[in-house]
C-alpha cells in the first residue's frame, strides 16, 4: 500500500468534518462557503496520515500552506490545528447552511419601536388577529399598512457632489428611505433597487425587469410600526457613473418594496427616480425626480 495514500475512512472523516470548507479561508475571513480542494498535511510530512495532521483545503490555501517562501510566516502547526477545530464546530453547529446576510447592504432602522430581524422569518408578532372574513375591506384597507419609498433629501446633493475618479474605485451610496405612511404595523419582507444607466436619448423598457442580476437586495423582515422607516442601501461605483457625469447618459434609480399588512395581505410599492442634470429645456434644478412609467411606481 502507498504509505502517502490516506486511508479512506480518515478521509472521509475529514471531508464529512469540513463539508468540504476551507480551513484557511474560513480562519483568515470566516468564509463558509463550499471550495474545490485537497487534504494537507498540516506537519508537511505526507506519511503522516493521521487524522490530527490533516485540514481540507481549497488549491490555493494549500499551495500557499506548502510554499517555501522564506516572505511569508508560514502558519504554524498550533494555528492551523485550532483554526481546523473552530472550522469543524462552525460545521457541528450548521454555520455552513445558513443563508448569508446580504452584506452589501446597512440598516437604519428608525422611528418607535421599530424593530428587524435580518433572515428571520419569525412572523410571531405579527400575528393577524382580524379574521378576513369577519373585516370589511374597507376598513381593511384604511387601517392597513402603507409603504411608500422616497430619497432623503442628501441624495441629490450627494450625485452633484461625486465626482468619480477615472482610476480608483469609489462607491457612492445612496439610502432611500421606506416608511410606513398607514395606520397598523407592516412587515416587509423584499427590498430590491437597481442603478440604471441608460444611454442620452434612450428610454426606461415598458415593463420593469425585476429579475435582473443588478438587483440590489435585501431579504429582509422588518416589523415598522406607522410612521417608521427603514433605509436600505443602494451603491453606484464610479466607473458606472462616469457617463452619468459626464452627461452621455441619464442616471435610474429603481426597484421595489414586499410587505404584508396585519391582515397577511401581501402588498408591493414600486418606485423610479430619475437623476435630471440642469441645461436643455428642463428648468428644473439638479436632483432625483420621479420619473417613468406607471408600471415603475405602481403601488398595491
Ligand atoms: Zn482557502
């Protein structure tokens, strides 16, 4: 028998230990997702099979582990032992199967007792006590929940002010604000807004395509009270904005809002912004307006 080959059960304790997680990727950024990759024997010594000798991980982490650059600190034996621990009890305790939070996105979350739960789906406080049958639709309808999406007023001032860079990545951010313009507790569920950047000239499709990749979202579930509101994040690099600066095209910001009312009733508020440059026959000052087709800001 090869001594170099691993026995398979000592593998297959490794690989079912890991789910197939890189040691390294998960100790240096806490990235649990799956990776291509190997066993390494943390003491280098391939004979040494012995399962305390052996982390999955992903091709580079392993040919960087079993470089002999003297320009890296290599890591030590102590390191990669109990990142490997810590890896496998992030495995024990599921950490590997849950749903990342969208971290392109921040919060604030304002306004009384305004409340979120970020990948929770725990309904318990909104229970709906008024039994469909049993409440008129019009009262349903004037005591319900009401989103509507709008930009704080920064926002303009803040696109006036960007001046991108043609060589270093900058990322402008812009929070628009959800708010709960009804009379009862609303839960929302989907936040999702896209920068578009249409060339001068050029129209907004007919319908919104909600199922573009560009999507900025947030699965979220926020409980906001009447008059609360939330504010999602929505970023535009530089290089994308450079036409818009430059006035070659015109800047959309647009997307949409889930939610449910205390009734369970599921609602949806769109919304569309224009970014409108001063000069040509639009008097107007600089600033987001809003713009587009109905389909664009339709509210249910
Ligand atoms: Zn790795």
């Amino acid at each position: 028998m090869d001594r170099r080959r691993t026995p398979p059960d000592i593998e297959t304790a490794v690989l079912f230990k890991c789910a197939r997680r890189c040691t390294l990727c998960f100790h240096l950024s806490g990235d649990l997702t799956e990776k291509l990759g190997q066993i390494a024997h943390l003491d280098k010594d391939p004979s040494n099979s012995a399962e305390d000798n052996l982390a999955f991980m992903c091709l580079n982490h392993h040919s960087l582990l079993d470089s002999k650059t003297s320009q890296h600190k290599n890591y030590t034996l102590q390191e990669l032992k109990a990142a490997r621990e810590k890896l496998y009890e992030a495995v024990v305790e599921n950490k590997h199967t849950e749903k990342p939070a969208a971290t392109a996105v921040t919060y604030n979350l304002i306004g009384p007792n305004a409340r979120l739960n970020i990948n929770s789906h725990d309904n318990s406080t909104n229970a709906a006590t008024f039994g469909a049958g049993t409440t008129s639709g019009v009262l349903m309808s004037e005591n319900r929940a009401r989103l509507l999406v709008t930009l704080p007023p920064d926002a303009s001032e803040k696109i006036a002010n960007f001046i991108p860079s043609p060589t270093m990545l900058a990322i402008l951010y812009i929070l628009p604000v959800v708010r709960n313009y009804g009379k009862t507790m609303a839960a929302v569920t989907l936040f999702k807004a896209r920068f578009l950047i249409l060339p001068g000239g050029q129209r907004l499709p007919p319908n919104p395509d909600y199922a573009a990749t560009d999507f900025q979202t947030v699965d979220v579930l926020a409980q906001l009270p009447p008059d609360a509101y939330f504010q999602p994040r929505a970023g535009i690099g530089n290089f994308d904005f450079l036409p818009v600066y430059e006035q070659q095209s015109t800047l959309w910001l647009y997307g949409l809002v889930d939610y449910r009312d205390i009734y369970d009733v599921p609602h949806q508020s769109r919304f569309c912004f224009v970014y409108h440059t001063p000069g040509g026959f639009n008097p107007n000052p600089a600033g987001f307006y809003t713009a587009g087709p109905e389909a664009y800001n339709r509210c249910t």
